[in-house]
C-alpha cells in the first residue's frame, strides 16, 4: 500500500483528539472507505513541531493519487474545521503529497507562506484566527492487511481477548488497527455468491454456520474475532502480531482462549 503520517496539534489534547477521530472517521477499510487511517499515538508538546500536544496519525491506500485525495479530503473537512488545531508532516520522502499546497486555497488569497529551516508552511485566515498547515507530508510504501484471528468458548471472552490484544499492540509505533476499536466482528473472505460483491462473510469462520458448511471451527468455539493490521513497514507489522498473539495467549485457556489463526 501506500501510506503517510500527519501530526495534528491544538490547543489541548482534547481538541487534537477531536480532530483526529474526525479525520480518521469511516476509514476501516479500503474495500468501501477509500482509506484506512488510525490514531497512531498522542504526542506530548515536546515531540510536536509547534510545542503543543497533539496527536500522530496514519493514512493507508491503495495509490498515490488516491492517497493525495484523501489527505486533501480528510485535513480540509475535519482539521482545517476543528478549533485551535495545526498540520503538519510526519514523514519526509522522495514523494511529497499536498497538504497544505492545496488547502491554502481556501484562504482565497488571504493565504501566506513562510519558510522556516528549510520547510514551507502556510498561514489560512479563519474566523478564529488562523490555520497554520506544513506545505506537504511525505508518502512511503507500506503493507496492509496483516491480521489474525482469535478463537474463543465465548464472544465475551474473545472480545476481552482482542483487547488485551489492542492494547499492546499500540505500544508498537508504526502501525495501526484501523477497525472499530481495532478488532473485526465481520471477517471477510473474498468474492461472493452475488455479482459484484467483492468480499463476503468468511462464512467457514461463522459460528451459527457450524454444520451447515466446510466450518474451520470445532464444537467448542462460540465465538471469533479479527485483528488487522496497516503498518508502515513489514517490521513493524510483525512486532504488532507478535505483541498481539502474545497478550492473547497469556490468558490461555482458563479464559477461554482455543486457538490462533488468520
């Protein structure tokens, strides 16, 4: 995939959270949401260009250009917008992408740039005051769609699993979970019974399907649960899984856990 990491900041860490979950918002899945972005990590006013709080995120697509688009999207309707927030580059790379080269625009010619160590950034004249948006950020090939499954007696004691499962592997930098809470009810398989549908319910991994179909599950599994992961390189996917796998396993089977697969 292709991929790049902005840094949002603002005038406390709420507000840089605010931004980030909107600009984040609907990006599961390349399948139907054009992107898959997360929240990275928070960052604290000593790791952020403008000395305030803020909040590291990461963009994932299948294209460059698709990639543009949703920056330009995403930063323009949900950080640009956001009270007292600013934008800037989390990634330098021989391919730039427009960040704030496209949003100045909408300063309609109000907009100005400085040039600061050797950076551009533009000021946009907002009602508020001003939007402060680096120039561009960096885009880099990356990998998408690592994953693993967690089999479970129950759908509690999956769910409690894929947490213990998520928080460790946001300890991990360089990668995100890009679904719902980073875990995925719905596994899908790809193709379907109907024309057009791309990908469908892994129906082998369905409980309620258990005798019905060719199932992957024993009488024992009740429940079943998906991790994904987008990472910024295949390392970083690794040591994610690998986090994951473990806090899973540590609960074992005393708390229902059977099995691991993917």
């Amino acid at each position: 995939m292709k991929a790049t990491r902005i840094i949002v900041t603002a005038h406390n860490q709420k507000w840089a959270n605010i931004a980030a979950q909107a600009m984040t918002g609907f990006a599961t899945s390349v399948i139907a949401c054009g992107c898959e972005a997360g929240i990275e990590r928070e960052l604290s006013a000593e790791e952020t260009p403008d000395g305030r709080v803020g909040v590291s995120i990461l963009l994932f697509t299948m294209s460059s250009d698709k990639l543009i688009k949703q920056i330009q999207n995403r930063v323009g309707q949900c950080v640009l917008t956001c009270p007292s927030t600013a934008c800037f580059a989390g990634l330098y790379t021989d391919k730039p992408a427009p960040l704030g080269k496209n949003l100045r625009y909408f300063g309609d010619g109000w907009q100005i740039s400085k040039v600061i160590a050797g950076k551009r950034y533009w000021r946009i004249p907002v009602m508020e005051g001003e939007f402060l948006c680096e120039e561009t950020t960096g885009i880099t090939s990356a990998v998408g769609g690592g994953n693993f499954l967690i089999l479970a007696k129950t759908p509690e004691q999956a769910l409690i699993a894929s947490e213990h499962a998520i928080e460790a592997m946001r300890q991990v930098a360089g990668v995100i979970m890009p679904f719902p809470g980073g875990v995925v009810r719905s596994g899908s398989k790809v193709g379907s019974k109907y024309k057009g549908l791309i990908a469908s319910s892994n129906h082998a991994f369905c409980p309620t399907l258990k005798g019905q179909v060719n199932s992957e599950l024993d009488n024992n599994v009740g429940s079943v649960l998906e991790i994904v992961i987008d990472g910024l390189t295949d390392t970083a996917i690794r040591e994610a899984t690998r986090a994951g796998i473990q806090a899973v396993c540590q609960l074992g089977k005393a708390n229902g856990i059977l099995r691991i697969s993917a």
